[in-house]
C-alpha cells in the first residue's frame, strides 16, 4: 500500500516557513513520521517579488564566487603537484647517460629499464646503436643484478648488424657514505661485476668470454656538485687483451628537475698490439657531456653528445674524426608499496 502524506500544520519559525507533514498509512488511524520540508520564507519571497533584478544579480554574483573559488582551488592543486609527486621516496635511480656508472644501488623488489638511441662516426664508418638496453633487478638495498645488451649497425658500402655479448652482472654496494663529519671524506662505494656471453656463433670465436670489473667511487662536493669516478679493468669484445679503465665525471644538480655533467672516460690497454679490427689499442681519451630532465620521480629523459680527444690510433684521434651522441630513457618500472 501507498503511504498518504497530508499537510497537517503550518507554523513560522524565524524566517522559514516550515510545513510539517504526517504520513498515514490506509487502514491505520494513527498518524505517523512526521517530518518537515523547508520552504522561502514570505519575507524573501516577496523581496524577490519586488526586486526580481536584484535577486538574479545576487544568484550571478553567488555562482561566480563559487566557480572563482574552485578555480583557484585547481590552479593551487595543479602547482602543488610537482612538488608532491616529488616528494615522494621511490625515485629513478639511472646509471646513464655518462660512460662511468654511479654508486646507487635499487632497493629491494625495484625494477628499472634504462635504454638508448645513439649514433658514432669514425674514418669510413658510420655507427648506430639501436638498442643499448638495461635492466636492473633489486636483490637488497646493498645489491642488485643486471641484464645488459647492445647492438650496432654499421652503415657503409655494405651495411651490417653487429650483436655485442649480453652482460650478466651485478652491483654491490660497499659503502653507503655517512653523514657523521669525521666520515663524510670516505666516497659512497659500490663494486661492479659484469660477465660477457656470446649471442652469435661467429663473436663466440672471436672473443668467447669477455666481461669487466669496476670499483665505483662518488663523492659530493656540496649540495648540488658532486664528482663521480670509476677505475676497472674490461675485457672488450674486439680486443685480445683487457683494458684498463677510468673515468672522471663532474654532476651539477641545480634543480630536482634537470641535472648535467661533463665526463671524461679513457681506456688503457696493456697490450698495445693491433686489436680485431686493426686499430692499435694503447690509450683511447674521449670527452662527453650531457642533461638529464626528470619529468616524473620514476622517469628520466636524456640526451649527451661527445668525441676523442686523443688515441694512439692517429685516424680518431680529432673530434671530427671520432663523434658520437644520443637519447635515452629510463624508468622505474616497479616499486612495490612500503
């Protein structure tokens, strides 16, 4: 059955008028649940009777207001948001684009993928690296593994495609620095390990094993300068004996947003016989620079650009001669929630 509701009473409290109504129920004689419903009260129903202009003004003037404030309310949210997704503390943690690799090592259950477009000129030979890809496996907040691959196609007289070994590595992190004063001098310090496997027949004859050991040093200078550097030994895919390596890299960070840094990185060989591919291999001197923009705390952008300065081989030893520069992406892939 439907319920009947009747109007009962009117009665005037302060400058509403509210009508009360009961409900009753077919069949039953008592009245029930009476409730109220709020009307205009005389006094406003006959202001806007006697000014219908001003009242409509009133409503404009009290919409606008509404509308001014909820977009001053957005404009507030959106220039809070940078500040507030960076504030969060899962952040990338790139190793690119310089040649020398930092100390941070991801925490425990992190993925990272890290990825670049390059291309290189040489005397006779025009280089594009397509793809050099990184992923970055987080074991414990002192370790992590890696799964890394490169690939170049050389463009000449007769355009070829050139795999290098898929590296397996890891990272350990020895020392994590101290903000204590007496050992602020000691260097972040990590331990590289990476181990070469062959992904094609024919660079399995060449070279079957190769890989490289790295100790990872980084200091900070102040608060947005610091200095990076790497001393190791690789064994690379087209020479028959290792090379000593080193590299020196000044980071500036004026901003959350962008950093940049200036690097150079040389190699050493210690055996200055001509490599696989007729170069004398005895000391290789290269300069590269670059910016890194952090649009998202779990993105970076990348772009650098750099040549030879000096090589025991006379033909690359000019930056005309020998050049290169890319792009790169990185990005946190997973980080699992605290």
């Amino acid at each position: 059955m439907k319920a009947k509701w009747v109007n009962i009473v009117d009665s005037l409290q302060g400058n509403v008028d509210q009508r009360h109504y009961a409900r009753r129920i077919p069949g039953n004689r008592e009245w029930v649940a009476v409730c109220a419903k709020p009307e205009l009260s005389k006094k406003t129903k006959k202001a806007k009777a006697e000014h219908p202009t001003a009242t409509a003004f009133a409503e404009l003037m009290a919409e606008t207001k509404a509308i001014m404030h909820l977009l001053r309310n957005s404009v507030l949210a959106l220039c809070l948001l940078p500040a507030w997704l960076f504030a969060q503390e899962t952040a990338v943690l790139p190793d690119r684009p310089g040649m020398g690799t930092g100390t941070t090592v991801l925490g425990r259950g992190l993925i990272q993928w890290e990825t670049e477009v390059a291309v290189a000129h040489a005397p006779g030979m025009h280089e594009l690296v397509l793809p050099n890809t990184l992923f970055r496996f987080g074991v414990d907040k002192r370790a992590e593994l890696r799964l890394e691959y490169e690939g170049s196609l050389f463009l000449s007289d007769r355009p070829s495609y050139a795999p290098s070994p898929l590296k397996i590595g890891s990272k350990l992190m020895i020392w994590g620095g101290s903000e204590e004063k007496n050992l602020r001098w000691i260097p972040r310090t990590s331990l590289m390990l990476n181990l070469g496997v062959p992904v094609s027949r024919a660079l399995a004859e060449v070279l079957p094993v190769s890989g490289s050991i790295d100790l990872l040093f980084e200091s900070d200078i102040t608060n947005w300068l610091s200095l990076g550097y790497n001393f190791g030994t690789h064994w690379r895919e087209w020479a028959p004996a290792p090379d000593l390596f080193a590299s020196l890299a000044l980071n500036f960070t004026p901003t959350e947003h962008f950093n940049f840094y200036v690097e150079s990185y040389n190699y050493f060989d210690c055996d200055v016989d001509k490599d696989v591919a007729g170069y004398s291999t005895g000391y290789d001197i290269n300069l590269n620079f670059g910016v890194m923009y952090f649009p998202h705390p779990r993105w970076q952008l990348d772009a650098y650009a750099g040549f030879n300065c000096y090589a025991s081989e006379p033909a690359l030893s000019s930056p005309k001669n020998y050049a290169f520069l890319g792009i790169g992406v990185s990005w946190l892939i997973y980080a699992p929630e605290k």
